[in-house]
C-alpha cells in the first residue's frame, strides 16, 4: 500500500497498530509510534530544549500545523539541527511501524500531522532503511523477543569493557523496563536502544529470552540422548565463560 500511495502522489496518514506515517504528495513528512520516543522526548530529554519551550512551541503553532517552522524561527533550534532530529525520529518510529505483523493497514487522505514537514522523504527510503536496520538486528542477536521483552543486566566478567553508550542502557536494565521504556528514560532513538540490547545480549551482559529454535525435519524418531546433546546452548554463557578465561591468562 504504501507503494502505491507514493505512485499516487496522495497525502494523507497510513495507520498500521504500532504507528503511523504522514505523507505529503507520495513523500513520507512524519512518522510516530508508540514504541519510539518521538522529537520532543530526543529534544527535551537531554535538556537541549526546555520542556516550557516546546510546549510553547505546540501551543502557538500546532493549529496551524507549523511546530517545527516555529522552533526554528524562534532560534529555539537551529535548522540543521531540528532536521537531524526529526529525521531521525522519523526512521525510528517508520521501523516499528512497518514492522511484519503491525496488524491490518488503513489509510486516512487529507490527514496532515500538527509538526508541520522538516524534510520530506520517498517511501523507498525508508523502506530500503527499516529493511537494513531489520537485518543489522538479526545479525547481531537473532532473537527478536530480545526487543520487547524486560531487560535483565548480568555482571561483566573480569576485565571486559562496556561503552559508556551501554552502560547507560545496562544501568537501567533492572528487569521491569523494555527496551522501549529504556529509549524513553534516556531519550534515544529506539532502534539504538535495540542495537545495544542485542550486543549487549551478544556479549552476555544482559538476559533476554530466546525463542525455541524448529525442529529439524526427520523421517524417523530422534533418540532422547541425541534431543539432549543438540539443545541450543546459552551462547551468552559461553562467551561470558570465554571473557573469563582470557582474562586470566
């Protein structure tokens, strides 16, 4: 659908359950969703814009669809700066919006988002973009659950690194936040927060669960000593186990 929206040229909202792409003319203009924080969390959270600013912001120039023209003529936020953001909170909430299994699509014409446009981009962009970030996820950890799940931190073994980057994550990995709500609290883009769950989880700094791998196709009965020795292991554990070792020689 969102194809043929952008052969059609047309403007409207695409709504799907986990969030929702404005465009303009065939051109994606905004997206949000639920599962990532949006400009006002990545601009306040780290304190680049007070939060009585930008609610100034939406109240003077929201009704005219005009937020994002005001902060920038305001001097609130340079030019190239707000575009930066907005882009990128744009391909974050595009990701879990197109995600596989977002539930039915609809398309709402004439919807235009209160933001106001930044910098307008095509549809094959973004889905060349969610396409790549997908693909970079499952090569670095390949257990989706990993991404909505509760965030547990585990000790780093003697003498492995963390980022600071991680670090932030790991220190709120207390077993009740998702990932989502870890973008929120820090203010990062959610994909981030994703992409260092999953390395975290690589390295085994977190627990996050794993899907049960398919069974492999068999003409016969599989021994149950066999089903024992061919259980997936706990990789985290054995990299962890593997950290310690190096370190102590």
């Amino acid at each position: 659908m969102l194809t043929r929206l952008a052969e059609e040229r047309a403007t409207g909202a695409l709504l799907r359950d986990h969030g929702t792409l404005y465009l303009s003319e065939g051109r994606i203009v905004h997206a949000e969703s639920p599962s990532a924080p949006g400009v006002d969390v990545l601009l306040t959270a780290g304190g680049r814009l007070p939060r009585t600013g930008w609610q100034e912001a939406v109240d003077k120039a929201g009704a005219r669809r005009e937020v994002a023209r005001f902060l920038v003529d305001s001097g609130r936020v340079g030019g190239g700066e707000l575009e930066i953001c907005h882009l990128g909170a744009m391909f974050d909430a595009a990701f879990f919006a197109l995600a596989p299994g977002s539930g039915p699509t609809r398309f709402r014409y004439g919807v235009a988002h209160w933001f106001g446009a930044v910098r307008p981009v095509s549809a094959a962009a973004v889905e060349r973009e969610t396409l790549r970030r997908r693909e970079l996820l499952d090569s670095v950890w390949p257990y989706a659950s990993a991404d909505t799940a509760p965030v547990v931190a585990r000790e780093p073994a003697p003498g492995q690194l963390v980022p600071r980057r991680q670090r932030d994550v790991l220190a709120l990995a207390d077993g009740t936040r998702t990932p989502a709500a870890i973008a929120w609290a820090l203010g990062r883009p959610a994909f981030h927060i994703l992409l260092d769950i999953r390395r975290l989880a690589a390295a085994g700094l977190v627990d996050t669960p794993k899907e049960p791998l398919a069974p492999p196709e068999s003409t016969g009965a599989v021994p149950s000593w066999v089903a024992t020795l061919s259980d997936d292991p706990d990789i985290a554990l054995l990299r962890r186990l593997r950290d310690a070792l190096e370190a102590t020689l």
